[in-house]
C-alpha cells in the first residue's frame, strides 16, 4: 500500500513544476494522475486536492506563512517554500488530516530532499502555525479567496459586486467532471449505467443531457465512457453547440480548435451528411485533436494545423457555420485551471483582445451568405467580450442572432442580452464562458 508520505512526495514534485517552473496547473495534474494510476482511488483523490488546492491557495498560504516565519517567503529554497505552501494548505483546508501528521510529514519531506539542516524551522513555523491558526483572520478578500486584487476589482466593476462574490464562492468549491451524452442516445441508460459504476451522478441541462460527476477520477473506467456514449465536455462548452443551430448536412469550420470538444459535438449536430473542419496552430495540438476524434468513431470530422491569423483564399464562403473559440484570458475556467488568476494580466487581456480581433477579421470571408459565426470565449472581461462583439458588427456585414429560444429552460431569460450570453460561475452550474452568434447578411 502506498503511503502518504508516498503521495506527499509526489505532490511536492508536481508542485514545484507548477509553482516553480511556471508549468500549467491542468496538464502537470493530468500527467501526474496517468503516470501513478497504480494508487488507489483514496490516494489519488488525496493528492489531486493536495496539488490543485495548494495552487489555488497560494496567496492564503503565503500570507499566513509570512505571519509566522522571519524568514521572507521570497527567501526560502525553493523546495522548503513549496513544503510550506502545501503543509499550510493541509493545516487550514483537509481536516481529515491531523495537524501533527502534517508537521511531521513536512519534515520528513524536507529532510529526504537533502534539507535536514532545515527540519528544525520547517517544523517550528508549522508548529507555531497548527497551534495558532484559529487566531488567523484574512484581512481582504484577495486573501480569502487568494485572488489578485486587480480581477477583483476588474470582476466588481464589468459584473457587479453581487456576481464576483457568486463567483469567488463557485470557484472556491469543487468543480466535479461533466459530460455530455452523445447526440441521438437516450440519456436515461446512460445515466443508470454512470451511477452503476459509483459515479454520483447530477443532471444539469437539457434534457438531462449534460451530467455532472462527482466521485470519479478515471472516466476512461466508465463503462459510458468506454462505450462512447459519454464525452468529457462542460456546459458552457456544450452551450455553444447548441447555440450555434447547426443543421444536419452543415459544413462547419472551427477555426482554433483543439483538442476538438466543441467540433466533435458539432460533427455530432451535422450528421453523416455534414462535415467539420477543426484546426490550430500547433502540430501537437493537432495531433491530440486527432487522437480525440479518432476514439469516437466519427468519420465526417477531420483536422489540420493552419495559422487562424492567415486568410485561406480557398476558405472563401466555404462554411455553413464557422466557429471562432478564440484564445483568451481564461478567467472564467480558474476553477478548472487555478494558476490562471496568476498568470494573467491587463496587459495581457489587451493583448488577446486585439488578437481576437486579428481572427475575426481574417475569417469572416469562410462565412457563406445567410450562414452563421460563432464567437466565444471562456473569460469574462469586457475587453474580449461584449466589446469585441460591438466591434465586429460595427465593422462587419453581420446581423446578430436572437439564440434564445436555442437554450430552453436551462438558462434565466436574463443572461441573455442582444444575441448574446455571457454566463457566470455562481449563477449558471458551467465555466465562465460568453457565446455571441451572428448571421452574415
């Protein structure tokens, strides 16, 4: 049986790829997750919690180290700052976890990674910190949340102060897997043979189509999954499918795709008589795009690496629908994605913004006549938003689409503004994520 101790270890390797050499949260997580498969279920929920909750925390953590340790944070070896990091998190948010375990088990850490001169701070700041931390109070909500004050500000301003505290509170509890039910099966069956394989199981929308699952960490296990009858795919996500209206025999081009979720749901929509392009920069992006298609089967879905920024004479007025996902700043996914709060920046939500603009003006032409463009993003900042969207009809020959009978009951009439929705964390059970549809006149 593998020990936490074990686990702790490689929770610290993880940790320091993440926090200190700027590696992505989701794909060191996933990797780490694929490479130990062999720890049980137990092991394996313990140290997803450990990795991506040390993460999101991280400003709480400094905080309340900096309280308790006259050594600055900046200061320390990488490896004990990380020790640290990861034990304060233990202390103040795994109660299942004893307090002297944590101590101790930090200390050990500290000392097989050639550290032992060190185990005796490591263990007095620890101590000191189990000791006192009912006496600890956060002094903002940038560190109650361990949120950059900047989005804070930025949230109270373009959302209002009622919905960035919606959505501190929804990005600050477990986000559970969803998936969607492929196109054309019954759910119901689906959903008997999820809760048969111990998934607990919440039905979101619609038509009982998108599920939640919680108590999974390996959905290639599920038999669904297995079967093909169920895709990795949020809400959100799933949402602009469905806005986009696609019809059976649509030709559809999605112009940055991968790793192919919204295509593979598009080339669901069209049909065997409909065809979808997906695209992206990358050869490796591509190539995980492909594997993706490849495990459902469909054969009216292909992929190719192309630059989005580069007009393709030969696309010209080839597409029914075209779907513009574009790079973003990605704050509407930080529950999914927690080191994303610290990676972002103004400048650098300026400049996607006008990247944005860059595709959309150099792909409008794919657009036949009468067909329809997709745009979304899965951020929720003005700039890549609703400006981007006032931009393009101001300057391109597109009408905007009225997509609100497209959602049914599954969203409140009063998201839905002007032909578009922006959609919240908090308010909606889905990412942060902003769908705009026009129709070329």
């Amino acid at each position: 049986m593998t020990t936490k101790n074990t686990v702790r270890d490689i929770a610290l390797d993880a940790l320091l790829e993440i926090l200190e050499h700027d590696r992505y949260s989701h794909i060191v997580v996933g990797r780490t997750l694929d490479k130990f498969r062999y720890l049980s279920r137990q092991e394996r929920a313990f140290l997803k919690r450990l990795i991506e909750g040390t993460v999101e925390c991280r400003i709480q953590e400094d905080y309340v180290i900096g309280q308790f340790s006259t050594v600055k944070i900046k200061k320390m070896k990488p490896v004990i700052r990380t020790i640290l990091r990861m034990s304060v998190y233990q202390l103040f948010h795994m109660d299942s976890v004893p307090d002297s375990a944590v101590c101790n088990e930090a200390v050990k850490l500290a000392m097989s990674r050639g550290f032992s001169g060190l185990r005796g701070f490591v263990n007095g700041v620890l101590r000191n910190i189990a000791r006192k931390k009912e006496t600890v109070t956060w002094p903002d909500r940038s560190v109650q949340y361990s949120m950059p004050q900047w989005i804070l500000d930025r949230w109270d301003r373009d959302c209002g102060k009622e919905a960035c505290a919606a959505m501190l509170k929804a990005f600050s509890e477990p986000s559970g897997m969803t998936v969607r039910v492929v196109e054309g099966l019954e759910p119901e069956q689906v959903i008997r043979s999820l809760k048969e394989d111990g998934a607990a199981v919440t039905e979101l929308w619609p038509d009982r189509r998108i599920l939640r699952l919680d108590g999974v960490d390996q959905p290639d296990m599920l038999r669904a999954f297995q079967e093909g009858k169920i895709r990795i795919q949020d809400l959100s996500s799933a949402l602009q499918g469905y806005a986009a209206g696609f019809k059976a025999g649509d030709t559809v081009i999605d112009v940055c795709g991968a790793p192919g979720g919204k295509a593979i749901h598009a080339a669901e929509l069209v049909g065997p008589e409909g065809h979808v392009t997906v695209r992206d920069l990358s050869e490796n992006k591509i190539l995980l795009t492909e594997a993706n298609i490849a495990q459902t089967g469909l054969s009216n879905l292909t992929a190719e690496v192309r630059d989005a920024s580069r007009f393709a004479a030969e696309d010209e007025e080839a597409c029914d629908v075209l779907i513009c996902d574009l790079p973003c700043s990605g704050l509407g996914v930080i529950g999914r994605k927690p080191d994303i709060r610290y990676h972002a920046s103004e400048e650098a939500i300026r400049d996607l913004a006008k990247l944005q603009r860059t595709i959309l003006e150099t792909v409008w032409k794919y657009v036949k006549h009468g067909g329809t463009l997709v745009y979304s993003t899965c951020t929720v900042t003005r700039e890549e938003n609703e400006d981007n969207r006032r931009w393009f009809l101001e300057h391109f020959p597109f009408e905007a689409v009225d997509i609100t009978g497209r959602f049914g009951d599954g969203l409140k009439d009063a998201t839905l503004k002007e032909g578009y929705v922006q959609l919240l964390p908090g308010a909606h059970p889905c990412d942060g994520f902003f769908i705009a549809v026009f129709r070329r006149i």
